[in-house]
C-alpha cells in the first residue's frame, strides 16, 4: 500500500505550519518563556495545527492543556488558571475568541484584570473561503469596547515575538491579533515593541497612513511608491490598538494633510474608529479616510484574491490613497 | 474523619445565621433572592465549617480550598459567612448594596476579599473552577477546588463543556455541588427544560456521582468528607443536593415568586421567627 500524497497547494495542517513562519514565532516564544522560567500554560481548543501550538506541546507537553472545541469554556478556565498564579496563552480563531468568547472575555477575565493572553489567530478575512462563520471583521471593535483589555495586532511573526516577550510581564489581559502566519516580514528579530506605542515609518506632509497588523507592510509598500511621485507620505504601525498611541495619531494630525487609516476589518469601530475619536476630540481639524472592510459580510475567494478586492494590498491602498491625494 | 455531634451543632447554627443574615440583607437592599439562598444554606454551612481548608482572616492564602459560586444570585447567604471568617468587616456588610459597597446581588472577586471568583453570568463557574484545580496540580498544590452551581443553570451549555473537560484531565480535585431546589424564575426547572435524569447525566460524562438531602447536613458533610477523603477517586466528582428552595420558611417553601423579592415587616417577622425556631 503506497502512502497518499497531498496536492503541494492544499492546506495540510501539519505542514501548514512550514508556511506559516508568524504562528511558528507563536509556539517558539511560548516555548522560550517557559525556558526562562514563565509560568507559561498554551491552551487550544483542537486547533493546535492550525496555530502551531503543537509544537510547544512537543517541548512542554506538562504546560500544554487541550481543550476540544469548547472556546467558551477555554476562556473561562483560563481566567481560573490565572487566578492561581498561571500565564494562560489561549488561542483559537478570531472570530470564535472575540464573537463567540465575548462574554467570558470581559466577565472572566478582563473586569477581574486576569492576566490572561488571549491569541486570536487567522483574524480579518485571512480564512478567505471558509466564509463569514470563520471571518473576524468586528474583533478589534468588540474587544476595544472592553475596558481593561489591552489590544494588540502585530504585523508579523518578529513583532508578534517581541509583543509577546514585552507583555509577558504585563499585569492585565491582552488580546493579541494576527494574521494566519504569513504576512511577509516587515521587521527582524531586533524589532523592539512598547505596548501603546506605534512605530513611526517617515512623516508625511501629505499623508500618513495608519495601518495595524496585515496591513502595515503593504501599507508600507504603497507609501514607497507614492514618494517615488514626489509625494510627501508617512507610515504609522500603531500596533497596540489599545491603548491607543495618542500623541504619535495627533502628531500625525498636525503634519500631515490627510490621514488614511488601513486595516483587515470592518471601518467601524476598529483602527480608524479609535483614530477619529482622537481626532474629534482634539479638535484637530484633518481630514481621515477610514479604509478597510466596508460594513457588509466580505465575500467568499482565496484571501489574497479578497485583499486585492477590498484594496487591502500595496496597489489597493496606493489607489485609495491616490484617490485621496488628487 | 469522624463526624461529631459539636460539629453538626455549628455547621446548623452557621446555617440558621446565614438565613438570618439574609432577611437582614435584603431588607437593607429592598429586593434579593431569598428563596435561593435558603435552599443552599446548610450546603455552604457545611462547606464552609466542616470541608474547606481556609484560614481566618486570610482570604488569600494560596494553599486554601476554593469555592465557586455559580449561583451567584444567592450570595447573600455566603457574604455573613465571610464576614464571620474575618475576610473582611461587619460594617461592609451593614451597607450591602448601597452606593459604592462591594457587596452586590452577585459575587465579586474584584471587590470582596473571600470571593475566589465572580459570577452572575450564569455557566461560567465551573469551566473557572477546573482552570483553578489544573493550576493547583501544575502547581502541586493540594487545595480543594468547590463549585456550587443551580440546576436552572445546567441549562446553559458551558455548564456541560466544562463538565466533560474536567473528566478529560481527570481534575479530581473538583468537586460541583448542583443546588437542586427545582425552580427557576419561570418555573419548575423540569417544566422550562427538563434536566433529568439528572444524576446519569454527570455519571455518563464520567464523573463521581453523590445524590444527598441538601438540608441533612449529616449526610452532606459525610457525603462531601468522604469524596474529598477519597485517595482512590480519579474523576471529578458532583454531588447532587436535593433541597427546596426558599427552604426555612414555609410561606416560601410552598408559595412560588419568592425567588426575588421583599418581605414586608410582618412577614419578616414571622420568617424569621420560622428561622430561628428550626433546631
């Protein structure tokens, strides 16, 4: 009996993992803590293929807990977990932390300031076909809402790491925002990360864009090419969705002509709804674009056919900053 | 451990206080669930002065046994019994519920020294429970973990998540207790959703089953001694407490609406004397 051979394209879970250098940062942070003495526990809810948290099981199967497909009740043992002095890192989908967890997020663990980390993987429309269900569009909005959660949305696998590693010791609850691991690799290893504060990319007189998580290195790549025009265009990683980076948003707001903000997720509530709070509270009188998700179900497709559809891609955002600037 | 005759003689008294304490409480906030905070009067009694490893006025000792209140509308019953064990002061409870005491309808972790956890949400409290006795274990700790659940709350599925979890990981250092008074705010629990049979539920989800009268505490205290005595037992287990809600004071035992709500003085009265003239 000869083995079967899977087509190269397919999503093989083992070997998904191999793709997906930003969910190995994931497991190998974990495991690196635990190392260093971090009373790390990985919780997963039969999902430990698809964020890789198999891998730490295979260094510390003790701090490994498996859950089966009970998210609900995963969060909430989370929050018992930490209670007694444990790190839980609970990760499922997006979509089922942040929608289906909700409650159990801000009840169990956020209004007792648990210092849970919540990992809410394959965020925005990243599981392109697998529809609506599995889309996590409203995420940042819902968990910007919950007071004493901080809100995290790394742009790729190096930053998730030091996001990881600089919140280790953090007292309250964070909920982390990625991606499905490949994002392309906007910084190295070096990459230092201060929650609440965003990283500055050049400024910008004309623009600044600000961009969060997937968006930022395709943001990056628009603004590129949109100095090559002469224009005068800054970028802003505001990583750490909350607590807001205020004075870099106003600072931006001051310099700059027009602030466009990006990112994977509905235009309410999430980036640019935290960035034009700021901004009509200052009383800074700039204009700001919110570019995202329009506020509709996103389509069904492979995730980088969805991206070039919401203009979510480098020529997506350099056209709808085009757009803006002419 | 031997059961003594002293030893029954305080857990009834503590739970004839906690009903006394009740009526006080409620009639400070002008509303509370009266009916089910007596039917779990002599399981928390009994917890609290014949089970739990706890120290007086050390609500955070990290090697206590924890209780888990997933009726947490009945936290009127339990907030005495803290006060009595020197977690915090009498004069708190004076206030219950008035602008800014931490005493609420509900348990509050984040506000009441002596809450291990917090709940209204009804469902959660086990699921928290067994992430406190797997986090005992990774610690090698040998505290008791207690989760006290209503059985109008084993509607909600997390309740049965929880359930089959905990059996999963083998957490024997959990033990439910279901508050089996019958009702929920529309009804008989069986006539909202049926829950039986209730016992063969736990046991098929491989759990150690106890069936007792909630209010005999001879049998709850050997029933809940003998589980956690048990170096033998592998599983979780769950013991179900028959009682009647508004147990103590027979207006309440028999009349339905009692679930919530506000004695006028007269019938304070005769509740209370109802209360403190059971042995």
């Amino acid at each position: 009996m000869t083995a079967t051979v899977m087509h190269e394209g397919s999503w093989h879970l083992h070997s998904v993992l191999d793709q997906s250098p930003g969910l190995r940062a994931l497991s190998d942070t974990l495991s690196e803590l635990v190392d260093e003495g971090y009373p790390v526990v990985a919780c997963t809810a039969d999902l430990k293929y698809s964020n890789g948290l198999f891998r730490f099981q295979e260094r510390h199967s003790e701090r490994f807990l498996q859950f089966g497909i009970s998210e609900q009740n995963m969060v909430s043992a989370a929050a018992g977990l930490a209670t007694t002095g444990e790190r839980p890192y609970v990760a499922t989908f997006a979509s089922f932390l942040a929608l289906l967890c909700c409650e159990q997020i801000r009840t169990d663990v956020a209004y007792p300031g648990l210092p849970v980390r919540l990992i809410g993987h394959h965020s925005g429309i990243t599981l392109g076909f697998y529809g609506t269900s599995h889309h996590a569009t409203e995420d940042l909005a819902i968990m910007r809402a919950i007071a004493g959660l901080a809100v995290v949305a790394p742009a790729d696998g190096p930053q998730l790491a030091a996001a990881l590693r600089a919140t280790a010791d953090h007292p309250g609850p964070v909920y982390f925002r990625i991606g499905r691991g490949r994002d392309p690799e906007v910084y190295d290893s070096a990459v230092d990360f201060v929650l609440g504060r965003a990283i500055a990319h050049g400024s910008g007189s004309d623009l600044t864009i600000l961009a969060t998580g997937s968006t930022v290195h395709p943001a990056l790549a628009a603004a590129a090419r949109l100095r090559d025009d002469c224009y005068s265009v800054g970028v802003l990683d505001v990583h750490t969705v909350k607590p807001l980076d205020t004075s870099a948003v106003l600072e931006a707001a001051a310099s700059s002509r027009i602030l466009m903000s990006v990112e994977e997720h509905n235009v309410l509530g999430g980036l640019g709804g935290a960035v034009a709070e700021v901004i009509a509270d200052s009383g800074a009188g700039v204009r700001l674009h919110r570019h995202g998700i329009p506020d509709e179900y996103a389509l069904i497709g492979p995730p980088t056919h969805l991206y070039a559809h919401y203009r979510l891609d480098a020529d997506g955002i350099e056209a709808e900053a085009r757009e803006l600037l002419a | 451990m031997t059961t003594t005759a002293a030893e029954l003689d305080l857990i009834r008294a503590k739970a004839r206080f906690s009903r006394e304490e009740t009526v006080r409480l409620i009639q400070i906030a002008k509303v509370g669930h009266y009916a089910s905070s007596f039917s779990c009067a002599e399981i928390l009694a009994t917890l609290y002065y014949g089970v739990m490893r706890l120290k007086r006025g050390e609500p955070d000792w990290p090697d206590r046994d924890r209780f888990l209140f997933g009726k947490g509308h009945a936290a009127a019953a339990l907030y005495p019994l803290l006060v009595d064990w020197g977690f915090f002061e009498k004069d708190v409870l004076d206030e219950y519920t008035r602008l800014g005491n931490p005493l609420g309808d509900h348990p509050d972790m984040s506000r009441v020294p002596g809450i291990d956890f917090s709940s209204g949400s009804l469902g959660h409290a086990l699921s928290a429970g067994l992430g406190m006795a797997l986090g005992g274990r990774l610690q090698g700790r040998d505290f008791r973990v207690f989760v006290l659940l209503g059985d109008g709350e084993l509607h909600e599925g997390q309740v049965w998540e929880a359930a089959m979890s905990s059996a999963h990981h083998r957490a024997r250092n959990l033990i439910a207790i279901v508050d089996r008074n019958e009702y929920s705010l529309d009804g008989r629990v069986d006539d909202v959703i049926g829950i039986e049979p209730l016992v063969g539920k736990w046991r098929s989800f491989g759990w150690e089953t106890r069936e007792v009268d909630g209010h005999d505490v001879t049998e709850l205290l050997d029933t809940l001694r003998d589980l956690v005595d048990d170096e033998m037992r592998q599983q979780p287990a769950v013991v179900v407490a028959r009682t009647v809600k508004g147990k103590g004071v027979s207006f309440m035992e028999t009349e339905l609406g009692w679930h919530l709500g506000y004695l006028v003085p007269e019938d304070e009265e005769r509740a209370l004397d109802e209360i403190r003239a059971r042995a």
